[in-house]
C-alpha cells in the first residue's frame, strides 16, 4: 500500500504546486506551473532518499512517478477552474500531501534500519521540504514558518506511526491512522487558529 500511497501524495503535491504557481501572474505560462508543481512533488523525497543514501533517487529510477506527476498536472490544466473555486484549495492539497508523505518519508527511513528518531524527521523532511522549495520559487513565506500549527503535525502524526509500528499493528491500519491524525491535527489547527507558542528574546521592546 506505501507505493500506492507515495503516488497519490505526489499526484496531490503536484496540484499543490501547480495551484500555488498559477496564482503568480509570472508563472501562469505551462512550462512555469508544470515546473513549479513538479518540484514541489519530488523535492521531499529527493532529499530524503539522499539523506538515506537510497540511489538511484526514487523518481529516477520509477517512470510512474513522473507519469504521475504529468498526468497531475494535466487534471489541473483540464479542471483549473473547478479547483480554484474549492474553499482554500492549496490548504486541502497541500494538507493530504503532507499527511501521505509524512507516513511514506518514516517507512522508507525504518525499511532501511534507520533509528525511529531519525525516521521521525526523515518523515519531517519529506513532507515539508517540497512545500519549502514551492513558497520559495513563488517568494512567499514557506508553510513551515506559517503560525499555525503545520510541521508539528506531521511530527504527531509520524511518532504515532512509529508506536503502531512498534507494537505491530497492521500496517494499512497504521498507515490509514497516522495519515489521519496529521489531517486532523493541521485542520484543527487551522480552523482554531492554534499556535505553538512564539519564540521571544528576554530584552525585545515594542516599538
């Protein structure tokens, strides 16, 4: 099932990307989006599978990666105007996204005996760093710095899987729960407005 999964998260990554692209007048020609949509699905992964020393690179040596990331891209040219219409579409794209690639990022990081510390921000890594490579193409603040709670769920949610991993729960259920908890916790978060609490120095003054 983590294969199917890794595709759906990159076919949702890159409408993320290609939504977030064709909001910037700049980048409203094809090659603009495709690229930025593009990146965003590929960059977690290709950092994580770099840091794990797993070659080749996941999306070079799978063709149905990019097969899906094209035919991402063609649903989002072929129904663009039905999807900017949906109430914060990049906030519900981006959130499955992450919630996927969370899951998929900390089962790779254990398949190949990686520490479960480690896989929890091997996790980390490929669920945000494709959302950081995006927000920074298109000049806008990256998620992970956004006041809502953003990372910290994929963090709950990848620990949540490495305990039902450890207690040998079936593995589609783990994967189902944890994904769940990270789109729980993000859209609570949202929806509440809930905040880790802001980092100050002792001697900031206000203006």
């Amino acid at each position: 099932m983590s294969y199917w999964l890794n595709l759906i998260g990159i076919f949702f990554f890159t409408i993320s990307g290609a939504v977030a692209a064709r909001d910037k007048k700049h980048y409203h020609d094809y090659f603009g989006v495709f690229f930025t949509g593009f990146l965003t699905a590929i960059g977690g992964g290709t950092l994580r599978d770099m840091m794990l020393g797993a070659y080749p690179i996941s999306w070079l040596n799978d063709g149905n990666i990019l097969i899906t990331i094209f035919v991402a891209f063609i649903f989002t040219l072929f129904f663009k105007n039905y999807i900017v219409k949906l109430y914060r579409t990049l906030f519900l794209f981006d959130t499955v996204g992450v919630a996927i690639y969370t899951i998929v990022g900390v089962e790779k990081s254990l398949e190949m005996d990686v520490n479960p510390y480690a896989a929890v921000i091997l996790g980390l890594v490929s669920a945000v760093f494709g959302g950081v490579i995006r927000d920074t193409l298109l000049n806008e603040i990256p998620l992970i710095f956004a006041k809502e709670i953003y990372a910290t769920a994929c963090i709950i949610g990848a620990i949540a899987y490495v305990f039902l991993h450890y207690f040998k729960l079936d593995n589609n259920i783990a994967e189902i729960v944890s994904i769940s908890i990270i789109i729980i916790v993000r859209v609570s978060a949202v929806k509440y407005k809930l905040a880790l609490p802001k980092f100050e120095f002792g001697n900031e003054t206000k203006d």
